[in-house]
C-alpha cells in the first residue's frame, strides 16, 4: 500500500499479514479512489503547537453550522461539566452531516487540552467510509498491543462515544445506563489508520490504580450489557499494528510542511 499526497509524493506502507491488515486491504479495494478526508489535527506537528483560543474559535465556529450556542468563557476554564453538556447534542443530532462529527472532534480537543500532542498521523475516511464500516470481528483484535514503534502503522478503537477509562476520566455521571450509552467497547471496524512518527505506549499513566478501583464496580454489569467477557484498561487503549512505513523521514517531511495527505492506495 501507499499513501499519496497532495503534492503527489508517496509513501509506501509495507503491511503484514495479521487478520486487521488483510481485512483492512479488503476494504481499500473499495476505498482507494477516495480522498482522505483529511483535517488539520489529523497531523501531530499542527497540534504541538496549537492553543486553546483557536480550538475554541473551531468550536464555536461549528457549533454555529449545527445550532449548538457555545460558551467561550466556560471553554477556556475547560470546565468537564460544560463539556458534558454539549456533548448531549451531538449524541441527540448527530445524522450524518460532517459537520456534527467537525463539532464532535474538537470539542473533545477542547476538553482534552493541553494533553493533545500527539505522536502519529491520523488518516481518516470519516463520513466517506460510509457502509464500509462494518461490526467489529473478535478475532481481528488478538493482536492487540500497548506500544508501538516509530513507523509502525495501526488501528485502534475509534467509536463515536467514550471508552470507559475517558468515560471517567471526564468525570460522567456514575450511572450505569449513562455508561452504557455513552462508553462503548471496540464494536466496529473502522477504517482509520494511525502512523507513529516516534515510539509510543498507549496506556495512560493517570491514575490507574483509582480508574481500576471505580471500574471495578461496573465493568461486570457494562460487559453484560455489550456481551462481552470482560474490558480492561489495555483492550480499551490498545492498538493492531498492520504495517510498516519504509521511509519514516520522507513522511515526518511531509506533516513537517502540512502536506495532506490525500488518498490511500492498495
């Protein structure tokens, strides 16, 4: 595979052979004349250096296109409780139109701050991928890991929603139902890679030993509720590697200048 980019430079992707990959390339038969749709905070040099008034002025600016009025003062005072708030009317309208998923992407930027900086390339098809995505395989996730290594390519949970470590880390309401609705476990496969630009783990290193006590009063009742055996912190925050970059500096050229990228082909 390879990634094309808007000044029409490629870079390849040598992948291997784990279930992800192959069903990942399935896809990509069908997927690769489509443009990424690429934004700004996809790219991990935009966000080392952005600040809080600008993911606010994004915010504010999409929350007009979807009727969603934002209080700038509470922003900047990232208060979890305002961002819980208007996170309601995302879940109640989003409906396909790109513009919720604008709003819903940095809105979470804006809870986030400043713990945004990344170390990989987001290349996502969003809305485009469309009814290629598909419910999640078991099986695709035995080669779940928590570390990746400069150039590796993968795939993580990507829901519309929270996993449950987010789910309390913004401290939600400790209601099961409200859990339920709004944490999800890794239910559907996404087309959406990541390119580590340097090593990485994927586990947090806030207050684990406190999320593991408090999960522990829920994760039974939540695992019924999804029909699944059990959910602990690295099935959330792990990572399937399915390829490799082969010229990891051509492409840390490439973001360094804020090229897009614009298509993957198979």
């Amino acid at each position: 595979m390879k990634i094309i980019f808007h000044n029409e430079q490629t870079v390849e992707i040598e992948t291997n052979s784990t279930p992800m990959a192959l069903a990942y390339k399935k896809i990509l038969k069908h997927l690769q004349h489509v443009p990424l749709e690429y934004r700004d905070w996809d790219n991990p040099c935009v966000l080392k250096n952005i600040e809080l008034r600008q993911l606010i002025d994004q915010l504010e600016y999409y929350g007009k296109l979807v009727g969603v009025e934002i209080d700038r003062k509470t922003c900047l005072s990232q208060s979890h409780e305002y961002f819980n708030n208007i996170h309601i009317p995302f879940e109640k309208g989003y409906d396909g139109n790109p513009n919720w998923l604008k709003y819903h992407e940095n809105l979470h930027l804006c809870e986030s701050y400043p713990n945004i900086k990344r170390k990989y390339l987001v290349l996502d098809y969003r809305e485009k991928a469309g009814l290629l995505i598909k419910p999640m395989n078991a099986e695709l996730l035995q080669q779940t890991q928590t570390t990746v290594s400069a150039g590796d390519v993968f795939i993580t949970w990507s829901e519309l929603g929270k996993h449950p470590y987010k789910y309390w880390l913004d401290q939600e309401p400790n209601d099961l139902k409200r859990m339920c609705e709004l944490a999800k476990p890794w239910i559907t496969f996404i087309p959406t890679l990541r390119v580590a630009v340097e090593d990485l783990s994927l586990v947090p290193m806030i207050d684990i030993d406190a999320f593991d006590a408090w999960w522990s009063n829920y994760e039974q009742d939540w695992c019924h509720h999804w029909n699944i055996p059990e959910w602990k912190l690295h099935h959330m925050c792990g990572a399937v590697v399915v390829g490799k970059i082969q010229n990891l500096d051509a492409l840390k050229s490439l973001i360094e200048q804020n090229i897009a990228p614009a298509y993957i082909k198979s």
